[in-house]
C-alpha cells in the first residue's frame, strides 16, 4: 500500500447516512498513526461507504475491505501521457514463449500465437501499457490461462475474440476486470469445460448491458467470487444453466454499488445496478465455503430466490444480501449456520423485507455480528410503513463467540420487540450503535449482558425515543473508551441507574444524555472523567433533571465542553467539577454562587471543586395569555404574537412554542422584545395554506392560537390532465382576495411546447410523442402571490389500422367484404374510388367517403381505401384494399392438337372451357376426323385435319386438329440426365412392332400402355427408332448433364473467381444465400467477408448447389527465410484455421526438401522456392541456405 491502510473505525461503515454526535471523529490506522476525518462543534453528519467485507485482490495484493479501498489512496491519478512509438511505428511490442503481441499506433493490442502469454497468475507484459490500449484482436491456441489478459484497459471499447480457442483454459481470473469502457464482449463461443478459476472475470465492467454466459460449462469451477462484480448496467443475465457443484467462493459474486438516488451513501460514478431478475435457485452450494458479500449492492434486484440453498459449509455469509434495497422476501429458515464464523452486515439495508425468519441460526461459531440488522427501516419506514420489519426473533442465538455486535440492530425502526435476554457477550468488545434508532422498542432486557470487555458504547442506545425501561446498573464498564451519545434522545425513559458505572478510561462523553428530558434523577456523582477529551451537551435537555452533583467531574483533559447543561430548564442546583478547562454555562437566569453570594451565569474556570450554586425560587406560572386568538397570514408574510405569563412575577423566558405544522408556520422567539413576564413571538408562513396551532408553553400550563394561512390566489384543481390532439384543451377556475381582480392575473406556461394558457384554458399541443408534464401559474401584478396547475400531457393514442375480412386480390362478383378495427368504438369510413376518405371539422364524411355499416359488395374491380377514427385519438393509418372479379379463363386464339385415331388428348385449355359449363360452346367442324366431349377430350376418327371453335358471348377461338395413325409427340428432344419423359411415342390400337435407340448408353426406351417411353442416362445423342404397323417413324434426343465447375475457395483479396456450368445447354441463373459472405453475379463470385455460403444455379430446368468458403488471403511471415545447412526451418503458410491444408513443394530437392507441414530440411547451399498450394491456388516464398 502506498499509504497506511485504515484498520478500525471507530464506526461501523454503515448502509445508511450515520450521523454522529461528535465533535471529532478518530479513526485508528496503523500504530501509532490517527487520522482526523472531521471536525465540528456541532453535529457531524458524516456519509460512509458500505460495510460490505469485499475481500478484493489486487494482482498482488492481500485482502483488503472495501472501505480500505475508498479511504487509501487507490483514488486513480489521471496524467497526461507522451505516447512514443518504436522504431515500427508502433506503441509496444514484445513475446513471451511462442506468444507475441503489439500495440500499433492506433491503440489495438494483437495477441497470436501458440500457448500461455504470460506465467501464471502474473500480469502480461503489455500490463504496463493498458491505459493506451483502444481495441484488442486475439489468435490464440493451446492456452491454459487467461489470467488478467485485459486487466485495466478503462479505455478498452472492442475485442475481437472470434480466434481465440479457450478449449484447454483452466484460468479466467481477471480477464475483463476494469474494462470499464467496454460496452460488448462475446464469450458466447467460449469453452469453458476445463475452467476452474472464473473469479474477477467481469469485474468492474461497468458499461456492460447484456452477458451471454448462457453456454459456460461451469461444472469444474472452484471459484466464482467477484465474478461479475460492479456490472453496474447489466440488465438481463442468464446463469441458468450453471453448474455450481464444485465451486467452493461466492464472495461478492454479484456485488455492485450503492444507490444515490436518495442521497444516501457514498456517490460513485455510475449509479447503481440495473438488475432486476437473477435466477440462482437452481445454484449447487454443497461445496461452497465463502458467501460473503454475493449478492451486496443488487439495489434494483425484486426477487430472490435462495431458498434450497446448501450452506452447510459455508463459513462467511458477511453482508451476503447488503443493500438489496428492492428485495421483499428472503428465505432463509433452511440455512445451516452451524459453520459460519461471519455474519457482519449479512442483512443490512434490507429495508423491505417484511419477514425474516432466523429463528433456527445457529450461531455457535459466529465471531462478527456488527450490522448484521443494520437499516432494515432505511428511510421513513419507521414512520408507520404497513411494509417493513415488525418483529425478528434472535431469542435463540447463541452468541458466546461473538466479539462484534456494533450497529447490530441499528436503525431497525420499526421493530417493536428485540428479545436479547439471553445474549452471551462476555466476549464482546464493541457495542456501538447496537441499538441506535429502534424507534419502537419499548422495553430492551440487557440485565443480563456481560460488559467487562467492551470498548466501544456509543450511540448503543441513541434515539430509542420510546424506551421507557432499561436496566444498565449491572454494566462492568471498566474497558469502556467511548460513551458518546450513548444514552441521546431517549426522551422517554424516567430512570436511568448508572452510578455504579466505570468510567476511567473514558475518553468520549459527548452528547451521553442529551434529550432524556423525562429522566428527574442523574447519579453521576461517582463519575471519573479524568481521561475525558469530549463532553461537550452531556446533560444538555435533560429537562426535569433539578440537580446535578460534578464535584467528582476532573474536566482538565476535556477538549470540547461546550452546551454542558443547556436546556435543562428545571435545573435549581449544581455543584461545580474538581478542575476546568473553560466556563460550563449555565441555563436561564437567577443563579447564584452559595459561597460568594454572587449573581452568576456560570460556573467558571478556577471555582473551587464543589462549590454550590442555585437557581433563585422560580414563580410557578399559573397562566398564559396570548394577544390574538385568530391570526390570519398570507403565504411567504410575516406575523407576531405576544404571551404574557401570570402572576406578573413569573419569567416569561422559559416559554417554549410550538407549531402543529410547520409546514404552514414556524415560529421563533422575538429576544429583543423579551420582558419579565412578556414576550413576542415572530411567526413565518411558508408556501402551505391551512390551519395551523401556534402553542405557548411552560411545564403543563399553555395557551394557543390558530393561524390561517391562505393565499389570495387561488385555483378550482391542482392537477390536470390532457391528450396530445388537436382542439384538447381544459379550464383553470381562479379565484381572487379582495384587493386583486381576474383580469389583471399573470398566466404562464413553464414549458409552452408542452401546452399554452390564456386566462386559465389551457391548451395541449398536438403530435407530442412522449408523456410531459408543464406547470401552468398564476400571479398578481405585484408578483406576490400565485397558485400552479401541474398539467400532464399524454401522447394521444393512434387508432389501429382497419382490416378486411377477405384479403386484397381476385373474388367472385359479388362478393362481401367487410371492414373492421381492434381499437373499441371507432368509426371507419371508405371510399370506392381510390381517393383517401375524408372529414369535415364537425367529423362528417364529405365528398364519396362514406361511414362503413355493413359488408361491401364487390361488383367490379375497385380499390377501397379506409381510416378508423376515434374520439381524442390520432387518426389510423389509411389501409387500402385492392379487388379484381374474377374472370371466366379464355383460352388461345388458336390451339393446335395433334392425335392418332382413337387416341385422346386432354388438353389444359380446353379442359377448362368445356368443363366450364357456363356458355361455351365448342364445336368440330368434321366430327368423321375428330369429336370432342363435355369433359374436354378430344379423340381422333380417322387421319386428317380438321379445325374446331370455342364461342362465347361473341368471342371465337379456333383449334386446329391433326390427327395421325401414330407418332412421336415432339419432333426432337432435349433432357438432363436422369430425366424419364412420357410418352414420346403414342400409337393407340396400333401395334408397335419395334423400337431401338442408337445409343442405349446415352437413351434407354421403355414400352407403355399405348405408347413408349425413354430414360435420359448420360451426356450424348440418340436416334429413336420405331416401326409401327409397318411404318417407321424416328426422332432424336438430346441429354445433358449441367453440374457447376470452379474452385470452392474465395480469397478476401478484392478479386473475383468465376464458376461455369459444364455439361449444360442455354442460359444459367446463379444466386447465393448470403451476399454478408460472399456476392455473386453471371457466375463469378467476390468475397466479402470471412464464411461460408451456398450457391445455387438453374440450366435447362436442373437446379445445382455448390458451397464456398471466404477466407483470409495466406501468406508466408517472409519473402525470404535463411539458414544453414543442416539446420530445419520452419515456413508454415499462415492461413485461417478451417481453412484446407496447403500442399508443399520445393524447386529443387537437390537442395532442400520439405515436409507436409511446411519444415524445410537443408542439403546444400543454395535458394529454392517453396510453393504452397490450396484450393488450386499457389502461393511462394524462398529460403536461402547458407
């Protein structure tokens, strides 16, 4: 450590904002050695860290407490650096083992290479430059730790991991910690199966939104602690999967930071942690020993389930569920404590837990029970919240071995019973703020508790504003050091027996009893205050007390001692200390030393030790009389009331006054106009209007009086709401005093982008996108009085697009369509004609827009066009519906058939007219050649042609018709391979005598039922041949066999490769699946970026698909290696990973020959050239032999 790390506060470092009645507040360092952090005379309201143990390592450095790491001076110093580059050009460079790296001038960091970069659990040699680095890129194999690998780099924005093999990682400690700039990372690729040290991984990334740790195989890890530490932005994190059976460190897993938005605690950039939802329920515990702090500082976490947790070795559960601030449930009544040793600050700052049941702890071996309660009524939940803490067993813990119980119960305000009866604490030496703000409790047994080794009681008691018995007289405070504040605000207990205490070597009484203003009697008669440095307000508004005996008091050492005896207005006598320092004051007027009969206000330095002063005979008031009974005040006005005390002979000094609210008025004693028995009170409005109480009092005699405040100015509402739309507007009513007119009033708009006003009616202003709010004011000419209108204006909502039943496209004639809204209650209007239907002012439709009523009906090709609208809402969008009426099918003017006698032919589009039946007529002019029937077949006669025609509603098709004996079906063919086609050859009723192909190799043929057909083999030409009913008939076949030619591989080197189709005829459509990889265009193909794509091709009706694969360009390190002779060199092409394996060649073996992994072995002297080949490319490099 550069500095002495602070080892003890004298105050625990709380979860809340601790004030303290201090005047100085010490806190011990190293030996020898204090360190000052505030003084005043006056309260100190002092905002400390929380008291979370983080037990974070630096690189090389011990344990330390958080606390130590915000009060040392680890405050990062920003310098301004020179950056010098080598001789390169770049920042740094260097290796270590098969590793290297650089830094280039542009700040990214590059690490290649085989193996670790650095020996294990030390930093990496670039360490020293990590504030220049800006970017990363990593090509690492066989490594084993990745221990801090970026460890540091706050200015770290990018990092390309994607060659990064973590396939044999073991450690993962401290990669990102401190990449406090980083916004993304993907691990999702990470390997993590061997892995056994995940800590500090993401510690400190404090710009990080999303993890996707959903892959980890954590099933070896051993450490998880401060894993994710300070991701302050997280907001989904998905650890559903882990396998946490091995792991032994939860420390501080999910710890982040505080929250600052109420102004509590200590203000660390960023804020807090925008956590919601963390699923640990499924997390194996068995073998976990350290939960401290793990989930410490989730301040937005809701829900957390623990619950089948198995702690039964864990031995630290320290501030484990600190600051949870949003959490409103924690089981934990299945927890085995029967290991742990920590508990400090376990549930602190839980403030909305509504139960807790650790009735069943065993706390056997617990050493640190220090804030273990600590702010469960953080706030004002001690004010009556129906959600907060009312009541927590610990009646059954065993406490023998606990040595710290400081601020265990502090501030658990709305506790009403704290059983601590059967507390053993013969070991506890702090019991500082135990107790301090447990508002409620009304009764606290510590009779029974053990104090001989206590150090530390201040505050135990502080504000326990409703304690009316405690029993302290069996307190050994032999050791105690400081008891400042300890018995403050305890305003309700009546007695108070500490005369048997010890206080020897008591250094701080400050504040011990300041507000017991109920306590009568005081016995500190046996007091020792020799060692005391502080005891400034130790009696101070100890209000009934009547005497006081000092005379044991030795106050040469005290240092502050100011306010010793204010406000103890029922003081009559006192007898002065043993020594002083400075003057004690003494309160009110009348005193008198006994010894020298003289007037006094104090007790002053060098009276003698016990000398006795009293308060002359104070005349009883009787009575109280005020001026005015009705006070009436405007806002911001000041007013007076007078008080007269009765008999005349009383003292009117003593007077206290009091207001109900004052909120609406404070009131303040007018010294200036004191007399004996009268006095003036000055009263101050505020900006409230209502009633409130002014009281002047002495003892139980008072008398009041009631102000009105109210404001000439006045508005009918206070709130107001309106939409973002046109003509939406409301109306302020004001009211006005006498004295002021509604004509002369100001009205003004905080924000009149937001909404205008004009006497009083205000008014939206349209298509505003987002909530705003706008306070609307109105004042009086002379600027003194003025009410305000807050008016929030919502965006209006925008009315959903109508939808039609039957979707835009061909329908029958006459079809209905209907329209309809999913927004409840808006109207639709449309219109028929193409034209965008519209409204008038007053919302009626004009021109050919009409209101939708019913189902439209579609007589005729039309596209409708419609709005939804709706009261106070945006208009839709308009949607429009395109229809056609579907249309009868015609066929072509001409059809030409050819058939053979007795044979049929369906064809398609004739099929269609005549199955039609609605109005066609088709007829054959000579039914002896051919006939046609009602189901669309034509069947031939006898040879010839003849012609048919199709009429309908005067339109006239004609099919010519040629019908044969037999034949083929086309003249000449042309297929793929593969492909079978039927028929070719028809001959109905016909016998086919023979059929041959010339080339069977290329064509099979195949007979049929009336007709034959062939089956393409392979790439060629065949004549078919066919004898029927002694005649011969022939044709030719053409078969190809397209498949797609090329090389697989494409180089990111700015230059095309082309692929051909061979064995295809005609034109070839090429397209590729992914133009992010690769872009295509008539077959030739030029990378983008590295990966892998499909191409596809079409020829003559085949589809083909051939995948290709982006890479790096490789390349040798060298244009030229040496060595010598007898002496291996390695000149391995550097390629992407995936990529093929290269073949290697030499050009003369003579003189050196090489191996399939690129060693090259010398033989003589001389220069060959090595060439590496992939994939048809060919890449060289030369190596001279010496």
């Amino acid at each position: 450590m550069k500095n002495s790390i602070i080892k003890k506060l004298c105050v625990v470092l709380t979860c809340t904002s601790l004030v303290l009645s201090t005047q100085e507040l010490i806190v011990f360092a190293n030996e020898g050695e204090q360190v000052l952090l505030n003084s005043k005379d006056n309260q100190n309201d002092i905002s400390l860290e929380s008291y979370y143990d983080y037990s974070i390592e630096d690189t090389n450095m011990s344990k330390k407490t958080f606390s130590e790491r915000l009060l040392n001076d680890e405050v990062e110093e920003i310098q301004n650096e020179i950056i010098t580059l080598d001789a390169d050009g770049n920042i740094a460079s260097g290796s270590y083992e098969n590793v290297t790296w650089v830094i280039d001038s542009n700040g990214q960091l590059s690490i290649s290479g085989t193996g670790n970069y650095a020996p294990e659990y030390k930093n990496p040699d670039w360490y020293d430059y990590r504030e220049s680095i800006k970017s990363a890129v990593v090509s690492l194999k066989d490594v084993t730790s990745l221990n801090s690998m970026f460890l540091g780099c706050d200015n770290l924005v990018s990092v390309d991991l994607s060659e990064l093999d973590t396939s044999n990682v073991k450690v993962m400690r401290a990669m990102f910690e401190g990449c406090k700039k980083l916004v993304t990372v993907d691990v999702s690729r990470f390997i993590t199966s061997n892995v056994t040290d995940m800590s500090r991984l993401f510690m400190n990334c404090r710009t990080v939104k999303t993890l996707n740790v959903s892959g980890f195989d954590t099933s070896n890890v051993t450490d998880m602690s401060y894993m994710f530490y300070e991701c302050r932005s997280l907001e989904t994190l998905d650890i559903s999967h882990f396998n946490t059976s091995n792991v032994t460190s939860m420390e501080g897993m999910f710890a982040s930071t505080f929250d600052t938005d109420d102004g509590h605690g200590v203000d660390i950039e960023g804020g807090g942690n925008a956590l919601t939802y963390l699923d640990v329920s499924h997390f194996d515990t068995s073998n976990v020993i350290d939960m401290s702090s793990m989930f410490a500082g989730c301040i937005h976490l809701k829900t957390l389930d623990i619950s089948k947790f198995n702690t039964s070795k864990v031995t630290d559960m320290s501030s484990m569920f600190s600051d949870c601030y949003e959490v409103e449930a924690l089981d934990v009544s299945g927890f085995d404590t029967s290991n742990v040793v920590g508990m400090r600050a376990m549930f602190c700052g839980c403030n909305k837990v509504k139960t807790l049941d650790v009735s069943k702890f065993n706390t056997s071996r617990v050493k640190d029970m220090s804030s273990m309660f600590q702010g469960f009524n953080f706030g004002d939940a001690w004010m009556g919240s129906s959600n907060q803490l009312t009541s927590l067993d610990v009646s059954g813990f065993d406490t023998s071995k606990v040595e710290n119980m400081c601020a265990m119960f502090y501030n658990c305000g709305a506790l009403h019973t704290i059983d601590v009866s059967g507390f053993d604490t013969s070991k506890v030496t702090d019991m500082g703020w135990m107790f301090n703000m447990c508002y409620e409790v009304e009764s606290l047994d510590v009779s029974g508790f053990d104090t001989s080794n206590v150090t530390n009681m201040r505050q135990m008691f502080l504000d326990c504003a409703n304690l009316k018995t405690l029993n302290v007289s069996g307190f050994d405070t032999t050791n105690v050091t400081d008891m400042g504040c300890m018995f403050q605000g305890c305003s309700s207990l009546t007695n108070l027996d500490v005369s048997n205490f010890v206080t020897s070597k008591v250094v701080d009484m400050d504040s011990m009893f300041w507000g017991c203003s109920q306590l009568k009697v005081l016995n500190v008669g046996g007091f020792d205050t020799s060692k005391a440095e502080y005891i400034a307000r130790l009696f101070r508004a100890c209000a009934s007390i009547e005497t006081l005996d000092l005379s044991s008091f030795d106050l040469s050492r005290a240092i502050k001692m100011g306010n010793m005896v204010d406000e103890c207005s029922s003081l009559t006598s006192i007898k002065s200390p043993i020594s002083l320092n400075a003057d004690i004051s003494l309160p009110g007027e009348g005193w008198m030393n006994c010894t020298t009969q003289e007037s006094v206000n104090c007790i002053s330095v060098g009276t003698p030790k016990g000398t006795m002063f009293t308060r002359e005979e104070t005349v009883k008031v009787d009575s109280i009389e005020l001026d005015q009974a009705q006070i009436n005040l405007n806002p911001g006005e000041i007013g007076k009331v007078s008080a007269t005390v009765f008999p005349v002979t009383a003292n009117a000094s003593d007077i206290v006054w009091i207001s109900s609210d004052e909120e609406i008025v404070s009131v303040k004693t007018d010294i200036g106009s004191l007399s004996k028995n009268m006095v003036d009170a000055i009263l101050v409005t505020g900006t409230k209007e209502g009633n409130a109480t002014v009281t002047a009092k002495i003892g139980d005699v008072s008398a009041s009086a009631i102000v009105s405040v109210i404001n000439p100015v006045k508005f009918d509402k206070h709130e107001m709401q309106l939409i973002s739309i046109k003509d939406s507007s409301d109306t302020i009513i004001a009211t006005v005093k006498e004295g002021y007119s509604l004509d002369t009033l100001i009205w003004t708009s905080s924000d009149e982008t937001v909404a205008t006003v004009d006497k009083g009616v205000v008014y939206a202003t349209e298509g505003l996108t987002e909530e705003s709010t706008v306070v609307i004011t109105a004042e009086t000419p002379d600027r003194l009085y003025k009410d305000t209108c807050t008016v929030t204006v919502v965006p209006a909502e925008k009315v959903k697009t109508p939808t039609a039943s039957i979707p835009s496209g061909e329908v029958e004639e006459g079809t209905l369509v209907e329209l309809s809204c999913e927004s409840l209650d808006a109207d639709i209007f449309y219109t028929v004609d193409g034209s965008v239907p519209a409204l008038d002012t007053s919302g009626n439709p004009t021109g050919t827009t009409k209101l939708f009523s019913g189902g439209i009906k579609i007589k005729n090709d039309v596209s409708i066009k419609a709005i939804a609208v709706k009261d106070w809402c945006n208009d839709s969008d308009v949607a429009e519906f395109a229809y056609t009426v579907k249309k009868e099918p015609v066929p072509d003017n001409t059809i030409d058939i050819r058939l053979v006698i007795g044979g049929k032919v369906k064809n398609e589009k004739i099929a269609k007219t005549a199955e039609d039946g609605k109005g066609y007529k088709i007829v054959v002019a000579n039914n002896k050649i051919a006939t046609v029937n009602n189901s669309g077949f034509i069947q031939g006669k006898k040879v010839g042609s003849t012609t048919a025609t199709i009429t309908k509603n005067d339109k006239e098709y004609k099919l010519n018709i040629t019908v044969v004996d037999a034949g083929f079906t086309k003249t000449n063919y042309i297929v793929n391979a593969g492909d079978t086609v039927a028929p070719i050859f028809v001959a109905e009723d016909i016998e086919i005598s023979s059929f041959t192909s010339s080339k069977p190799e290329v064509v099979s043929v195949y007979s049929m039922t009336d007709g034959l057909f062939i089956k393409a083999n392979s790439k060629g030409t065949s004549k078919i041949s066919v004898v029927c009913d002694g005649k011969k008939y022939s044709t030719t076949v053409r078969v190809y066999d397209p498949v797609i030619f090329g090389s697989d591989i494409v180089l990111l080197d700015n230059k095309t490769i082309s692929l051909s189709i061979k064995n295809g005829t005609g034109k070839t459509v090429w397209s590729i699946d992914n133009e992010g990889v690769a872009t295509i265009k008539n077959g030739k193909i030029k990378g983008v970026s590295k990966g892998t794509a499909t191409v596809t091709a079409t020829n003559n009706g085949r589809t083909m698909t051939r995948t290709i694969n982006v890479y790096n360009v490789p390349k040798f390190d060298k244009k030229v290696y040496e060595t010598n002779v007898g002496t291996p060199i390695d000149v391995t092409l550097t390629k992407d990973s995936d990529m093929r394996t290269p073949q290697y060649s030499v050009s003369n073996i003579k003189i050196a020959t090489i191996d399939s992994s690129g060693k090259v072995t010398p033989i003589k002297k001389g220069t060959v050239t090595v060439t590496a080949e992939i994939g048809g490319k060919k890449y060289k490099t030369k190596v001279k032999i010496k």
